[in-house]
C-alpha cells in the first residue's frame, strides 16, 4: 500500500468555482477506486494579505491510502477534474497540483506551510522543494497554485484545528439565491453551540454560514468536532436539492496567520502580526465611521485601523485614550502615498488602561457656587460673592472608563476565515484525530 497526498489550489475566481468542490468531487471518485482515507480532506487557509489571493485562499489536501498500481491512475484522475471544474478561462486562475508519496510529510514542507500561512513564498521555493523530495508538480497556465498545493500538503493540522461540513449546489443553481430555512438554522444554532460557531451574527442575527458569491456552495458549518458538524447538518432545511456535502478538517478559527513580532520594526507589509504598544494618539474617526489610532513602542510607531463593518472592535477602539497599552493583532497594509503602513485590526487586546481624569474648578467656601479661574498664575475668584484666593487649586478627579482591560474581536458578520472567535478560546486541540466518524461525506 502507498500513502499518497494531494495538494491542490488556485481553480477558481471571482465568478465561479471552488477548490474545496474539486476536491469533492476527487473524494466521490477515490471512495470509488477504493482508496482508505487516512484523514478527512484538509481545508488550510493562507495568509489572507497576499495581494495575489484568491477569493477564500484555502487550498486542499487529500490523504488516502493506495494500491501501488493505482497511482498512476489516480494522478490523472486528480488532473482531470482539476482541468474540467477550474476557471481557466480567468486571466487570474493558475491553478497547481502536488502529488507527493510516503508516510510523513518532510520537515521542510511543513516549515514552508508556516511561512505561506504567515507570511510570503514564491513559486521557485516549493519548486525547489518539490524536487527536493521527489514529488510531482503539475502546473496549469502560470501555475502559482502549485504553491497553495505544496502548502497544504506542509500543514499537516496537529496543532489547534477545528472542522467545516460543506454543502453544495446542483449546477443549475449557481449564481442565483440561495434557499435555506432560516429559521432552521437559527435553532440549529441555539442547540449545537459553542460545538458550532459563527451560524449567526449576534449583533444583526444575519445567517452566516451561507455565502453571497456565484460559488457552488450552499452553506457550510464550522465546528469543533466532525460529529458537531455533521449533527447540525440534519437540523439544517434547505430549501434546494443539495448535490453533494464533505467534512473537512481545517486551521478555520484558530488564529494560524498570526505571528506576533518583538517589535514594531518586525512588522512588514502583507503578513499578519500581532505587536505590543503604548497609544500615543487619541483614536479619531475617518469617513464611514472608521477610526484610526497610532501606539509605539521603544523603537517605533504604527497605525492601527478599525473599520466599521468590525462592529464590537470599532467600538472598544474608539474609547481608548493616550497611554492605554494594548496589543494589536491583524494584516499590515502596505503604506500609499494617502496612508502610512497600518495594522487592519482582527483583534485588541487591552493590557492596561491608563487614568482618565476630569478637574474642576472648586466651591467657593463661603457661598457654595463654582469659582472661576482669573487666568494664569492669578488665582480663583467667586462671581456671586467676589470671593478670591491664590491658595484653591483645581480639583482632579478620575474617570470611569466605559471599556475594560481584556481580549476583543472584530464581529463575526466580519471576521476573516483563520481569526479565532472568543468562544474558542479554551478549545484548542492537538494531533490528528483518532478515528473518522462513518458519515463524513455524501455521495
């Protein structure tokens, strides 16, 4: 028997298609030749601040067990499908396999998987590597997906994980709306969290777990277990005929992206990071309610941005004040000439609020009113009874701050793909898992 692992990415675009159905379909047509699955099919997310992504920057792996003599087949099989589902007719779509055989995935791969999750790679790296080790690449156009494939089949997910079922469209449905009971998912919701998350925004109780775009997918449920998944796939209605649904094994909603940097200097363009310092710049708001605030540390400074679809985040940042120190997490946008470089904030966390505090001017002790300042360095003076003294001073008092020290992120109506909601905290897990529930796809 052989191991075999495929890696695939870069098949779809902005008007159709999706990577995780390709890799559907392979399942369907593996389960067929007779293959043993040695892992439920491994959904990894890339950094999502490489300008060059695709739509979701999610590549795939399939890893199965094999008789010797149908790799051949199965390669060709895997090309097929990747050829008749991919986009190719969008300038932007290169799509890339890798097929790499053996028990373990080489130390070297799984380092470059890290490096595509956290920051950036190129093409002649994972070729170089695919030859390193013997592995078959092959490339479709450009074929910058080849990158994606080989990453994927690096992020072998034994670390924090969690699950997603994703159902999809028949074809003829495509590109119109979907049609999903709603309220089936609001109760599906109400039962199965937090072993499910993010069906449902809190804040404007809009459905979630179904997509806008032209993609074949119906929906798709984020869970810590496939069992979760899988149960809150029966509670689910959907008011369309589903062609096809697979549990995939996935680095969603576990923070993969972010590094954090010792200093603000490490930070760079186009990488996550999460990064420590002081506010040294009340937070002010931008057209459409976004608001932007700098923090430094002690070798320099940096933006930090809550745009207003972040919801909670917009919030807490507005309240933060000069010398509050917090930690940012989030994508580095490249500096223009209209903007310097600038953190996109995913989360903030407040570390220590500093004071805030209020003075005023005192009671005159002899008729009770509010005494008035005759300017600087001239004392205090009482219009009502004409009371002066150079002796009162102001009286300082210190503010309740409408926000506490703690961890807060972007709302989930906005959270990106790889950004760990609170309820996950606590949830993380490790190694792969033991066994694969009977039912993890259909057909």
């Amino acid at each position: 028997m052989l191991t075999m692992h495929i890696g695939i990415d870069d098949t779809d675009s902005p008007r159709m298609g999706c990577t995780t159905y390709i890799a559907a379909i392979l399942v369907e047509k593996l389960n067929e030749s007779g293959v043993s699955f040695i892992d439920y099919p491994n959904l990894v997310r890339l950094n999502p601040n490489v300008p060059w992504k695709t739509r979701g920057n999610g590549a795939l792996c399939l890893r199965f067990r094999c008789d010797e003599h149908l790799a051949e087949e199965i390669v060709e099989q895997a090309i097929d499908v990747i050829e008749a589902h991919s986009d190719m007719d969008y300038a932007g779509t290169e799509p890339g396999a890798v097929f790499l055989t053996g028990n373990n995935v080489p130390a070297e791969i799984r380092a470059f998987a890290k490096q595509a999750i956290q920051g950036i790679v190129k093409k002649g790296e994972a070729m170089k590597l695919v030859k390193m080790f013997e592995a078959e690449a092959v490339s479709f156009k450009k074929g910058r997906g080849i990158i994606g494939a080989l990453a994927a089949i690096g992020e072998t997910l034994e670390s924090d994980h969690t699950y997603e079922l994703i159902a999809y469209r028949t074809p003829r449905n495509c590109g119109t709306p979907r049609k999903l009971d709603a309220s089936s998912v609001l109760d599906m919701n109400k039962k199965t969290v937090p072993l499910t998350f993010n069906n449902i925004d809190p804040e404007t109780e809009r459905v979630l777990i179904t997509p806008r775009g032209p993609d074949p997918i119906l929906y798709g449920i984020r869970g810590e277990t496939a069992f979760a998944v899988n149960q809150a796939r029966e509670m689910v209605r959907s008011l369309e005929p589903i062609e096809r649904w697979v549990i995939f094994r996935t680095n969603h909603g576990t923070d993969a992206h972010l590094r954090k940097v010792s200093s603000i200097t490490d930070v760079k363009p186009y990488q996550p990071a999460v990064v420590q310092g002081t506010v040294i710049q009340q937070p002010y708001i931008v057209p459409r309610r976004h608001v932007i605030f700098s923090i430094k540390d002690e070798n320099d400074m940096i933006d930090c941005a809550a745009y207003a679809p972040t919801g909670t985040l917009q919030k807490v940042a507005r309240t933060l004040i000069v010398g509050d120190i917090v930690e940012a997490y989030g994508g580095v946008r490249l500096a223009s000439e209209k903007h310097p470089v600038t953190i996109n904030l995913e989360k903030l966390k407040i570390l220590k609020l500093a004071p805030k505090t209020v003075s005023y001017n005192p009671l005159c002790p002899h008729c009770g009113r509010r005494m008035e300042s005759m300017g600087s360095g001239k004392g205090l003076r009482c219009d009502k009874c004409g009371f002066r003294s150079l002796k009162l001073k102001k009286i300082v008092v210190e503010e309740q701050r409408n926000v506490k020290e703690g961890l807060y992120i972007t709302s989930p109506r906005s959270q990106r793909h790889l950004t760990k909601p609170l309820c996950r905290y606590g949830r993380e897990r490790s190694g792969k898992p033991r066994m694969m529930i009977k039912d993890w796809h259909f057909p």
